[in-house]
C-alpha cells in the first residue's frame, strides 16, 4: 500500500511520536522519536503494546472514549491532552492527534502523532509563577507607599 510506504518515508523525520494503531489500540508502527520519547527499544513493537500503555492508568478511559468519538466523527482532527507515561515510569503532559484509517464503512485503525507539551507546560507554570511574584511585589510596594 502507497500509505505505507509513505509513513515510513516520513515518520524517521518527526522528532516526536507518529503511530499507525488497530481498533484495540494495539501499535502497528511507531517511529524512531515516539520510541526515544516514551524510552521503549524497537523490539518492545513486537509485544502487544497499546497506545494505552503510553498513558498513566487514570488516562487509559479517556483515550478509549477518543477513540470512540473519532469512530462517530465527532472529534476527527481533535488535539487531546493526556498524560504520558514512559518505560520508565517518568510522566510529562502529551497532546494526542488521530484520525481512523479507511472508509467509515471499513475501519481498519488509527493514525496519530503524539508530542511532549513538557516544555510548553512548565514555561506555562513558570509565567504564571512569575505573574504571581509581580502582582505580589506590586501590592508589597502599594502597601508600603500607604503606610508610608
């Protein structure tokens, strides 16, 4: 198949996580940087691994009811947050994108892409942090200015 071929063309390109997964979630191909990010060697493919098991436990219905809702079209091109979990235990926040592979009539799977937001999400923290401070220090010299 022309598809194939293709994902495996491009998906040694993407720094992050491109996947080809069947109904059950079950990974059919995963690239070289989704492998890197979730700390699982190549071989780990050839057990059944799931997309699931990329996620913490409290995530795994979650990705179910996704899945679902991509089925009925009612979330096709939908970014979804989850949080990942690696081989090694090490959680970081992901966004999920998937689409179902094949004619409504025949689904055959999924296809995705899921990146680390862990960057995103501690410059995040780290503004508001930030903004606390100012607010803080903003009302420390409008206190002393008062008293003053």
């Amino acid at each position: 198949m022309q598809s194939d071929a293709l994902f495996e063309e491009i998906a040694p390109l993407f720094p992050d996580g491109l996947f080809e997964c069947d109904l059950e979630g079950h990974l059919i191909r995963f690239n070289s940087g989704g492998l890197h990010l979730f700390c699982y060697p190549q071989e780990d493919l050839e057990s059944p691994l799931t997309i699931s098991d990329l996620l913490v436990p409290a995530d795994r219905d979650k990705m179910k009811q996704y899945m679902r809702s991509l089925i009925k079209n009612e979330a096709a091109g939908d970014h979804v947050e989850f949080t990942g979990l690696a081989k090694t235990g090490e959680k970081f926040p992901v966004l999920v994108r998937m689409i179902p592979l094949g004619p409504p009539e025949k689904f055959s799977g999924y296809r995705g892409a899921i990146q680390s937001i862990y960057r995103q999400k501690t410059a995040e923290e780290l503004i508001a942090i930030l903004q606390n401070l100012g607010i803080a220090l903003g009302l420390t010299k409008d206190l002393k200015e008062a008293m003053g």
